[in-house]
C-alpha cells in the first residue's frame, strides 16, 4: 500500500510539473510570433508587421485579442479575425476570443522597418 501512495505521489508530482512546464512556454512574445503565420492576402505582410493586433490577455483558462483591421471595410476581416483566432488558440491550448478594435489603423502602427518595402518612412 505504501509503494502505491508513493506511485501515486510521483506521477501526480510529474504532471504537475509538466503542466507548469507548459504554462510558462506560452509568453506574449510567442504568441505573436506564431500570429506571423497570419498574412493579410491584400497586403502581403502578417498582422504583426502591419501592427494589427493592438491588445493580447493570455490568462490559465483563456486568452483574448484585440485586432484593427487596415480600412474598415477589409474584405478580408472575417477570414484574417479567424485566422488569427485559431492560431492564437492553437499557440496557447486555451479557447481563445478575439474581439474587433475600434482603433482607425495607420501605417504608423507597423513594425519598425515594415513600412520601407512600401515607401512610406
């Protein structure tokens, strides 16, 4: 009985660890790195070059975004808005919401260095 308990202690300590393992390899910074695969098909740039994701909450049970489109009327918004929802939940293993910013977007907000392939700085 007490080889058991010990059993029993060790593999609940393991999983523990591997939880927590996991919990601290999910960061902002990787997630908007895996949020690069998400390219704007009009623009040819990711979300993140343009400067599209405005606000990223990842928390244990969830995580939420907050996304600008390029112009209001972007054809492309529900495509790019699931697109990146899905890649922001397959990042962080959590069921993730991504919520459509109200921020007018402008070529200010792109990654430093973006903007020169279009001429603009």
């Amino acid at each position: 009985m007490l080889a058991y308990k010990i059993i029993k202690h060790l593999f609940a300590e393991i999983e523990r660890q591997s939880i927590m393992t996991d919990q601290l390899q999910i960061t902002e910074e990787g997630l908007r790195e895996a949020l690069r695969d998400v390219v704007d098909p009009e623009i040819g740039m990711n979300v993140i070059e343009l400067g599209l994701i405005r606000k990223v909450e990842i928390l244990e049970d969830r995580a939420h975004l907050v996304m600008i489109m390029t112009t209001p009327f972007c054809p492309y918004a529900p495509q790019l808005l699931e697109q990146t929802r899905r890649t922001a939940q397959n990042y962080t293993r959590r069921p993730t919401t991504i919520e459509m910013g109200l921020e007018m977007w402008d070529p200010s907000m792109m990654e430093e260095g973006a903007a020169d392939d279009w001429g603009l700085f």
